[in-house]
C-alpha cells in the first residue's frame, strides 16, 4: 500500500452537469487510483487521453458529493462521507435523497448500512461507470447487510422508484442489479423478511409501472421459475437433488432459495480465491446484524 501512496498524483474533479457551478476536487496518488479504477487507469496513461498529459480530469456528469466519497475510500477502502465540502459547500443532491430517506434512516456518516439507498445506488453507479470493481464490490456488501439485516434494526426494502434509479443506470449484467432482481422477486416469500415491511410487497400495479419493461419481465420470468421450482417434487424437500432440473424443466433448486438463504458470494465478483476467503471474512464479522445465530437458511455456513 506505501507503495501506491507514493509517487506523482493527479487531481479528479466533479460536476452534476457541464454547466454546474458546484465542483469538486480530490489530489490522489497517480498510483493508487489507476490500480483500482480501470478507467483511470486508461484516462491518466501518458499520451492516451488528455487528461493523461495534463494529470487532470474533469467529470462532468458526476454529484461532488460521491467524489468526496470516492475519495475517501481510494484510501481506506470505508464507505463514508460528510455533508458539505472544506470550504462549507453544501452538497444540494444529497440533502435532497437524505430528506427523501424518511425517519427510518438515522444516519451515521461512518455506517453506509444507515444511508438511504439512492446514496448507496448512486455510489454503485459511480463505481460501474468509471470500473472500480472493489468500490462496486464494497457498495454491494453493504446492500446485502441492509437488505438483510434483522439487528440491530430492520431497514424496510427499496421500493420500485428507487429500484428502477438503479436498473436504468446500471447494464443488465450488473452484480446489483440481479441482486435487487432476487430481492424484487422474493419480496413476498413468506421466510424472506419475516420481522420486517417489504415496501415492495405493498406496490400497487401503477407503482409497480415506474420499473423499467425489461426488469420487469426478467422479473416475471424469474418468478415463473421459481413457482415452478417451489412446485417440483425433485427441487423441494424432501426429494430435494440439486440441480436435477435443469435443462428439462426449466429450474433448478437454487429458485427456491431465497436472497437470505444463498451463498453471500452469489452476486460478488471476485477475483480469485484471496478475495473470496477476505469477503467471507468481513461476512463473519456482521452475522450478529444478520440474525444468522437464529436462522437456519441454507446459505449460511
């Protein structure tokens, strides 16, 4: 890590829009952000871009406020932020998504588990749009965590507006965006959050509309599967084999299964066993949030 602290840096800066008059600045080691984002990585090579002449870039599309989050991180890989800049700027953008949050979010700048989950998504997006896999990697944990956490408070789920914020930012292979395609599906699965709201079990059809048509009939094919699965005398206990269905019927036993009971790592993309062994790790270190000393799900080691 010293060694990725060290050496020349460059300067990132946000904007919302190209005609905003709010920005903001991080000075980061050159080293350090190219060996986590691949797109600055590209962006700061000598002669391809040019910012890679002047160690400067500019992005105009971005909230100050998730540079100032990005920043943070690219040093020590925490999610966190603060309200307002060195100089008191305040971050509008995210003061509106905090008012939105409703009395349910008490937030702590220090746990990401606490903010509303525009703020998480909108991070996640960041993280997409300029590949940094681990930031993407670290927002998505802590969806989980939110999703599923029973302790030391339940944290009702995304409804549709904020889920299609997410779908129609993110590509249909996106890690999130599969997760909150389980989560949507098993909103109403009797053993999914039985000590807690699903806000999206109690959509009406015109709330339902706001999701994007492709999210919804990959919705609605997944659901077709998993009735399917739940119906199967080969893919439910007790005659349980996995993986006997598939390719005839359709389904296997893991439609079944829902968001709590998978394997943590089912939605991460990790990059070699190292990685996996660290995020099973950081897994055993939240199970008392997760309830799992009183839940018998399959997924859980």
């Amino acid at each position: 890590m010293s060694v990725l602290l060290s050496g020349p840096t460059v300067t990132i800066t946000a904007k919302a829009s190209p005609d905003s008059d709010v920005a903001f600045t991080i000075t980061v080691p050159r080293a350090l952000v190219c060996t986590l984002s691949e797109h600055f990585a590209r962006a700061f090579a000598t002669g391809s871009f040019i910012e890679g002449e002047e160690s400067a870039a500019v992005l105009e599309d971005v909230e100050p406020w998730v540079l100032r989050v990005f920043g943070g991180w690219l040093f020590t890989q925490q999610l966190a932020y603060q309200q307002g800049g060195p100089e008191g700027m305040v971050d509008e953008a995210l003061a509106q998504i905090v008012d939105k949050a409703g009395p349910e979010h008490e937030i702590e700048a220090a746990d990401p588990v606490t903010w509303p989950w525009e703020a998480l998504f909108a991070v996640y997006q960041f993280a997409d749009q300029y590949h940094t896999r681990r930031l993407r990697q670290a927002v998505l944990e802590i969806v989980q965590i939110k999703t599923l956490q029973l302790q030391p408070k339940v944290y009702h789920l995304p409804n549709p507006a904020t889920i299609a914020f997410a779908a129609n930012n993110l590509p249909d292979t996106s890690p999130l965006r599969r997760f909150l395609l389980d989560v949507f599906v098993h909103a109403e699965a009797e053993n999914f959050h039985k000590h807690g709201a699903s806000d999206i079990a109690e959509c009406s059809a015109r709330e339902l509309a706001i999701l994007p048509s492709d999210f919804l009939a990959e919705g609605y094919k997944l659901m077709q599967r998993v009735r399917a699965a739940e119906e199967c005398i080969s893919c439910t206990p007790p005659r349980r084999v996995s993986g006997s269905c598939l390719g005839v019927h359709g389904h296997t036993e893991e439609d079944t299964y829902t968001p709590r009971e998978r394997e943590w790592c089912a939605w991460h993309e990790h990059d070699g066993a190292e990685e996996i062994q660290e995020c099973l790790a950081r897994e055993q270190a939240v199970r008392w949030r997760l309830g799992y000393a009183g839940i018998g799900g399959r997924g859980i080691r």
